[in-house]
C-alpha cells in the first residue's frame, strides 16, 4: 500500500495507546460553533479572494456602471415621450390659433385657474394634437438605450461569472492542498463528515452565493446611487420624500439581519454534523445491523436533522421577513409620491410626464433596495459557509519541511534507529517515555502487546504522521525530521489492518504502489503474492472491476493486494500492521507467505496479536504503557517466563472457568 496513503485512526481524546477510539458510526460528530460568526471580517475576507481578478473585476463595475446609467436615463425620456402625448390632448381642447398665453388667459377668464396653471408650466400649442414625429423619436430612443443596457448587462454577468467561478477554482484547489498539509491530528480531532462537508457543500455554497449576490449587489447599489442623481434632478422635495424610507429600511433589514445571522452559522455546522453521521453511519452500516442499532441509529440522525430543520427553518423565516417589510415600506413611499406629485402637477410645478418619470424612479430606487435586503439571507449563508473554509484554511499545518533535506540516496539500507523517543497525544498523558532501539537493515521486528500499549503508535511516529515531543528517529542515520516527508514516505511501505483499495481494476490497484510500473512487473508482484491465484478465477482477470468498497471480492483478497500493491513498490522498509487479523487460517497462510516474501531483504516492523505469526522474527519487542519491558528473539522470550510468556500462554491456554 503507497505510504503517502496510509492511515493510522488516533483518539480525538488522547489515550494511553497507539490507536485512539475510531469514527464509529454513533461517533466523531462535530457540533455547531459556539460563537456566532464574525460577519465583517469574513465578508471582507472572501471578498479579498477576488484580488487576483482585478482587471476583470473594474471592467465588471465599468459596464455596471454604463448599464445602470442607460437604464437611469430612460424614464426620463420617457416622461418627454408622456409630455408629448398629454400636450397633444390638451393641445386638441384649445382654440385653434390662439396663443398659449391666450388660452391660459381665457381659461382665467372661466375660472378654470388649476387648469390654467397647469397648461402655462406645458409646451402646448392650442388646437394642435400629438406630434407623433417626436414620439417616434423618443419611442425608438428610449428601445435603443435598453437594448443597449441589456447588452452591456450581460457581458457583465458573463465576466462576473468567469471571475466568480475562476475565484472559487482556487479556493478549493488551495484547500485541497491544504489538506494535504493539516497534519493526522487535525483528521483525528474532527469529523470526516464535517471536514468533507467544508469541502464540498460549504464552498458550493460560496460559489452560489457569490454568483448571484455580487451582480445583484453591484447592479443594486450603481442603480441606487444613479436613480437618486436622477430624482434629485426633477425634483428635490420628492427625492426627499423618497429617501425617508432608506434609514427606515436600514433599521429593518440591520434588525433582522443580526437575528437570523446566528441561525445560518448553526444551519451550516448542523448540515456539517448531520453529514459527519451519515458518513459514519454508511460506512458502518454492517456493524450497525449485526448489533441490531438501527433503531438508535435513526433515532440520532432525526434528532440531528430535527435540529438541521429548525435552524434551517429559522435562518430562512427570519431573513424571509425582510422581503415584506421592504414592500410594505415601498408601497408607502410610492403613495406618498403619487399624492404630492399629483399636487405638484395640478399646480403646475411639474409637468405630468415629469411625475411619471419619478414615480418610475420610485419603484427602480425601492426595488434594488428590496433585492438589497432579500439577498442578505444569501450573503450571510455564503459568509457563514465562507467562515467554515477559513476555519479550515487557517488550521495550524504540519511542521513545513527543511529548506535543504538530505536524501536517503537511491538505495537506503534500512536502519533504523529510535534514540530516547517521547511522545505523547495530550501533554498530560505521556506515552512514549525515553524509548531506544534499532532495527538492523533487513531484519524483522515484531512489535506486540496489549490494546493501549503504542504499538501503532511507533511505526506512525517512524512515517512521521506526527512529531515527536523529544529524541529523534533516523533512517541510515538521517534523522527523519530533516527529510522531506515524501522522500521518507517513499521508502516505506505499509500493509494495514483495514484494507483500502479505490474504484478501479485490479491491475491499477496493484500498480498504485509504483504507477509507471510495466505489465510484467505488475504480474510478477501479482505471482509473488499470491494474487494471480485467485485473479485468473474472475471473469475478467485483472481488469476485474472492484468497487470504492472492495466488495466484490473478499477480505482475504482485498488484504493480499495490498500487500501485492506494497511488493510493487519496493520499499526498503515494510510495516505489516496487523495484517491478517481480519481473514480466515487458510487465507492467513497465503498471506502470510506473501508477506514473507514481501519481507526478504527489507527492514521489517510487524505487528500482530497472533503470537504465532512472528515465532520468527528477528527481534520482538513487548510494549506496555509506551514502553518497551521485554526484547529478544521468541525463543529468548518464552525462556524468560515474562510478560511475553504471559501474553503467549494468554492465547492458547484454556478459558478460565469460574467455580463456586
């Protein structure tokens, strides 16, 4: 198995023992934060993502601009197009060839004063009906600045897209490869449903909500700015009468905002939970039947979407609120205008068209506030999932490698030294306490023990999954630390208890351990292990399909490939942990030969519970508490009548039986 691959569970609650209690599927759930989310500082945060885009981002906000303004234009020449109209109907209820001052003066005269007012503020002249020349003009104006408005408007959107889907490219590609620089703690700590969820849904949810709110909020606050310039022009008071309803609507939407702000942090962490036990609760679905858990199983993945619901139910009622309250604070303001507008007409301030243009301006200044205060429900959920990223991104990394690293060279020899090694997952639980010892190239050491006594633990500080608290490991006497992770890791290979294979065939499986391996070497492997044996026995050999799971072939199987892929890669030191713990004696028997051939002339850390597997090991080493209490050859051991004496006898005397 590639090394770079494997795996090693250690506790999320630091234990006396190598390995730590894994995500089973009831376990390993991370809750919502505790504290709500940061809105400024985030916001700020994934908006500097785009800094990469600049050129593309000003070009975005100079067509904006553009489109906004033909936009902004055209009610006003509309209005013109309605001046028209009206004065071609007042025109047609005038005396023919008369002045206006003449028809105003004679309208005086009959006491129609509010008319008369009216038509003095009009160009009109009397007797003379639409000018449908003008009309025209205006009409064929006023479509030649919205086709253009729409053009520019959707090379906008179309460059915003490319921006926004090219920012959220990087991201996930930056939290891909930061993932690969979190170290096995982090993974040990939090739930691989959570963390999966970071990755997937959270950053979906980024990339949505910068689609569709940066447009918008750009688009909405250029409309804003270029209808007011527009209103103030015709006409002051009621521009002011219109802004009224801004702070109003500020008040509102900064009221709501804050209440569902913290329900779309908990909506998110809860989707993060919920998913962390789905993960689990599949991956353990045969466990979960054998032991007949389905019953809590469901009962634990309704209470977690129970509470999903309600947090998800709450953060969108509530943002939901302000979408209404904006309607109900338009329609306000658009009658208060239509009132005194209406006033202002019959007196002969404004001309008609003039309030039409700013009633239309009306409902385009309160729209984009209303889309403004709609999209804050988006924005905090796309904040709120981009806080979730950061979090990730910002999680301390593993310790970062040499400037310089010496090489192993190009074919190490494989010794391997421990010189007085402490380690501990918890400071306040020490494990590894001042251990020594070293591995001669080509030997074999087994490592036994009790559960809890650290024998994962070792050969993980030997891949260097994590740092040691004090002393140093060497390899040819380089001490690890100074060695690039993947040199190091590529001179060992690993065989784990829990078999991991991909969605592939069997030759690529095996060929995983050197990828530019040729057919012949990838059969002689096969042969070695053992593999061809029982590859010839399926339909298509090995372009035989296995699925992510491996469940098309049996554990005996899946384990000897594994060791194939292992025997491919050639390393000059092998780690077997516990590698025949989970097949039956005469499948143990084929690997266990695999396994011996796999070891021939390489450095060699086994460790198993079945004494009778390392009878032959150069050196065994019994580990209690961290600790190595006993050292020797099997033979050596079971002379000593000690704690290995005690373990080998445990495992083939009889069962005790109690007697009163």
């Amino acid at each position: 198995m590639s090394a770079s691959r494997a795996t090693a569970p250690a506790p999320a609650r630091p234990v006396v023992g190598g390995r730590g209690p894994g995500g089973g599927p009831f376990g390993g759930m991370a809750g919502p934060p505790q504290k709500p989310m940061d809105f400024g500082p985030s916001a700020k945060r994934l908006i500097g993502r785009l800094r990469p885009e600049r050129a593309g981002v000003v070009l975005v906000i100079a067509l904006a601009v553009v489109s906004v303004a033909l936009n902004a234009i055209g009610p006003r020449i509309l209005g013109h197009g309605t001046d028209l109209v009206f004065a071609g109907v007042v025109g047609r209820q005038l005396p023919e060839g008369a002045s206006k001052e003449q028809a105003v003066e004679q309208l005086r005269a009959d006491g129609q004063d509010t008319f008369a007012d009216m038509v003095s503020a009009m160009d009109v002249t009397p007797g003379q009906g639409i000018d449908f020349v003008d009309l025209r003009w205006v009409l064929l104006g006023v479509l030649a600045l919205y086709v253009g408005a729409s053009m520019f408007m959707w090379i906008q959107a179309y460059l915003l897209n490319t921006i926004v889907q090219r920012t959220v490219f990087r991201l996930r590609a930056e939290v891909e490869e930061k993932i690969h620089r979190l170290p096995l703690r982090y993974f040990d700590t939090n739930s691989r449903g959570d963390v999966l969820s970071r990755v997937t849904n959270d950053i979906d949810n980024v990339s949505q909500s910068l689609q569709q709110t940066m447009s918008q909020l750009l688009t909405s606050l250029l409309t804003v700015l270029g209808v007011l310039a527009m209103m103030i022009w015709i006409s002051p008071l009621l521009a002011l009468i219109a802004l009224v309803t801004v702070p109003l609507s500020m008040v509102v939407t900064a009221v709501i905002a804050k209440r569902s702000q913290k329900l779309f942090v908990a909506q998110w962490a809860h989707t993060g939970a919920l998913n962390g036990q789905i993960e689990e609760a599949y991956t353990g679905h045969t466990l979960v039947r054998v032991f007949g858990r389905q019953r809590e199983v469901e009962e634990a993945f309704g209470g977690k979407n129970e509470e999903l619901y309600k947090a998800s139910f709450g953060a969108q009622f509530v943002s939901g609120i302000i979408m209404p309250a904006m309607f109900f604070l338009g329609n306000l303001n658009y009658v208060a205008i239509a009132v005194v507008g209406g006033l202002r007409v019959a007196s002969g301030s404004m001309s008609l068209g003039e309030v039409q243009a700013f009633v239309q301006y009306t409902r385009q200044f309160t729209q984009p506030l209303t889309q403004l205060a709609s999209m804050a429900n988006l924005l905090q959920s796309g904040v709120a999932s981009a806080e979730r990223v950061f979090q990730l991104l910002d999680e301390p990394e593993q310790v970062p490698e040499a400037s310089t690293p010496p090489a192993l060279g190009p074919q190490p020899r494989g010794r391997v030294a421990f010189e007085h090694v402490s380690f501990s997952y918890d400071q306040d639980l020490p494990l590894i306490e001042d251990l020594s010892l070293v591995a001669e190239p080509g030997r074999t050491v087994a490592i036994v023990g009790p559960t809890g006594a650290g024998k994962t633990t070792l050969v993980n500080l030997i891949m260097r999954f994590y740092e040691l608290d004090a002393g140093r490991i060497t390899i040819d006497g380089v001490d690890i630390a100074d060695l690039r992770r993947d040199d190091l890791r590529s001179s060992i290979g690993m065989v784990l208890q829990d078999t991991w294979l991909f969605g592939g065939t069997i030759r690529d499986n095996i060929a995983y351990g050197d990828p530019g391996a040729s057919e012949e070497r990838i059969r002689a492997a096969a042969e070695a292990t053992y593999v061809d044996r029982f590859v010839h026995s399926l339909p298509d050999g090995y372009d035989t399909v296995i699925d992510e799971e491996g469940d098309n072939i049996s554990a005996g199987e899946k384990q000897l490939l594994t060791i194939a892929r292992a025997f491919l890669a050639d390393p000059s030191i092998l780690i077997l942990d516990e590698a025949t713990s989970s097949v039956d004696t005469r499948t143990e028997v084929l690997v266990q030969q695999a396994m011996a051939a796999l070891r021939s002339d390489r450095t060699s850390f086994v460790i198993a519970h079945r004494l009778s597997t390392i009878r032959d090991a150069d050196l065994i080493l019994v580990m209690q508490n961290g600790a190595i209490v006993e050292q020797g050859s099997h033979v050596e051991l079971l002379e000593r009548r000690g704690a290995y004496f005690e373990l080998y006898n445990s495992q083939f005397a009889l069962p005790a039986v109690d007697s009163e």
